[in-house]
C-alpha cells in the first residue's frame, strides 16, 4: 500500500502543477478534500477550491517545475519534499510581475482514504519567494536596519 500512497501523492506536484493538468484533481482528491495552507486565508475546500487555488499559482508562475526531493509513506499518510521553479509572469499576492526567476522548498503531509487524497498540509518558504521577488529586504539587510537604529 505504501508504494500506491507514494505514487498517488507524486502526482499532484508532478502532473497537476508541473505539467497543469488540472482535469486529474477529479480523479486525485476526494469531494470533501481540504487543504491546510498557512500562507491562504480560510482553508480551500473541495476540488473547485483546489482548483482554484493552483490557477492562481499557476498564472503567476506559468513554468513552474516541481521536482520531488523525497516522499516518506505509510499506509494513509505521506510526507513529501520538494523545489519548485518558476518564472514570476502574472500578479501574485499583489505583487505585479517582476519576470524574476525563483526556487522556492517546501513540504506536503497528505492524508488518503479509499485512494484519493482527503487532506493536505503545505509549509513552503514564502518569506523566500517574497525576497526573491523584491518585496522583503534579505534577512541579513533588516539586521543591518535594526543595528543601526
């Protein structure tokens, strides 16, 4: 069971956000999905939500290339590891598009039940994204700000 749960899993990074093929959340995610995001207001819920909420990623980032670092798997949780890559093209968060290249980590925990995923926790560094875009000074440049005040 373990290496279904590990192969469900790699396909959200892999072919849903990668390679955009939004049509496979129907077949991946359960009705009653809800995803656990501290970075979005509220929690999606649902497919549509789900939906939704790679659009916009994918609007913004419309080359993203995720590659799976490590996927650690039992029978109804897997964690997994991952870099992501993407051109900044469209608006995001407020941001307007800055054409900066950008890496971005991060972390999935996801919960399956009759073989679809029924709940995820992300964790990215979105502190990351923003300095690479231009919206937040690097870290070492606001310790400079705060020394000299």
């Amino acid at each position: 069971m373990t290496t279904e749960t590990r192969s469900l899993v790699r396909r959200d990074p892999e072919e849903v956000w990668t390679e955009g093929n939004l049509e496979l959340i129907d077949e991946l995610f359960a009705d009653d999905f809800v995803l656990h995001d501290p970075a979005t207001d509220g929690e999606p819920r649902g497919r549509d939500d789900y939906r939704e909420y790679v659009e916009t990623y994918r609007a913004a980032f419309p080359d993203v290339e995720y590659e799976v670092e490590s996927i650690v798997a039992e029978t109804d949780v897997a964690a997994l590891r991952y870099t992501a890559r993407g051109t900044h093209e469209g608006e995001f968060a407020g941001v307007e598009p800055t054409g900066e290249r950008v890496t971005v980590s991060g972390m999935e925990q996801y919960r399956i039940e009759d073989g679809r995923i029924v709940e995820m926790w992300t964790s990215y560094d979105a502190l990351g994204l923003f300095q690479q875009l231009g919206v937040v000074p690097p870290l070492e440049d606001i310790g400079d700000e705060t020394r000299s005040e």
